[in-house]
C-alpha cells in the first residue's frame, strides 16, 4: 500500500467515527425541555437543587462522570431520585445529559 492510499483509508476511517460519534451525542436543545419537565423540580432550573442532598450541577456536582455512567444512574434511579427507565428513551437521557453538561 502506498502512502495515499493509507491516508486515503485513515481519512475515511475517521469520517466514519466522527459520524457515529455526532450520532450517539446529545442534543442540548431537545434535552433543556426535557430538563425542565423532568428534572429542575429537584435539580433547579439552573443547576442548582431545590432541596438537600441533590448535586448542583451549576457547581459540576455529579456530572464528572462519562455519560454511560450517568446514563447507567438515570435509568436505574437512586433513593429520592426516580429512575427513568422506560420513562425516557436512551436518546432522551443523551439529550439531558447534554443540556445538564451545559449548566456549569
Ligand atoms: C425527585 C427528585 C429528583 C428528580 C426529579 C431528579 N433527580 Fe437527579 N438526583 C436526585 C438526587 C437526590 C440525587 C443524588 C442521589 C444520590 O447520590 O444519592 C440525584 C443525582 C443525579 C445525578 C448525579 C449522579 C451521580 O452519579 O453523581 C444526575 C446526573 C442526575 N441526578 C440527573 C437527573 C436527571 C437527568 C433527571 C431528570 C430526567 C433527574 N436527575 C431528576 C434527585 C432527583
């Protein structure tokens, strides 16, 4: 192989990733409705909690996490927080997670 052709190949290769990657983020702009009908009743419309012992995310509480973490924790629900499996598609909580990321 020359050297075009594998530059030509690795290229490609990381069209490919990047298009599976924008796939699979979040769209903060879905994400902030959902945000605000789901979750600012403990977490604050802006991140910081109504209530004791909530994460501010304003603060970057609890979101230093990867998403599949934090995904893994919104769908299985922890004490007060519910969990929201089959409330919220996976996208959905994608969406969320990239709103909350926005918030500090
Ligand atoms: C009824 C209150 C309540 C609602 C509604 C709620 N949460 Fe939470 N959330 C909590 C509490 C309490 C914790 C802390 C749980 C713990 O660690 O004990 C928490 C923690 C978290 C964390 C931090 C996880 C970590 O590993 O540190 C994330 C992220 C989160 N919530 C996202 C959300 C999202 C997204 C929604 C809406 C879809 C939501 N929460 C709705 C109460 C709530």
């Amino acid at each position: 192989m020359n050297r075009r052709v594998v530059f030509h190949r690795v290229f490609v290769l990381s069209l490919v990733l990047f298009a599976v990657a924008a796939a699979q983020a979040g769209d903060p702009q879905r994400g902030r409705q959902i945000y605000i009908d789901r979750c600012a009743g403990c977490h604050g419309l802006t991140g910081s909690p109504t209530m004791a012992a909530v994460p501010a995310f304003s603060r970057g509480e609890g979101v230093m996490k990867p998403d599949h973490e934090l995904l893994a924790f919104i769908k299985r629900g922890k004490g007060v927080m519910p969990s929201y499996d089959g409330l919220l598609t996976e996208m959905e909580i994608r969406d969320t997670l990239a709103y909350i990321r926005t918030l500090f």
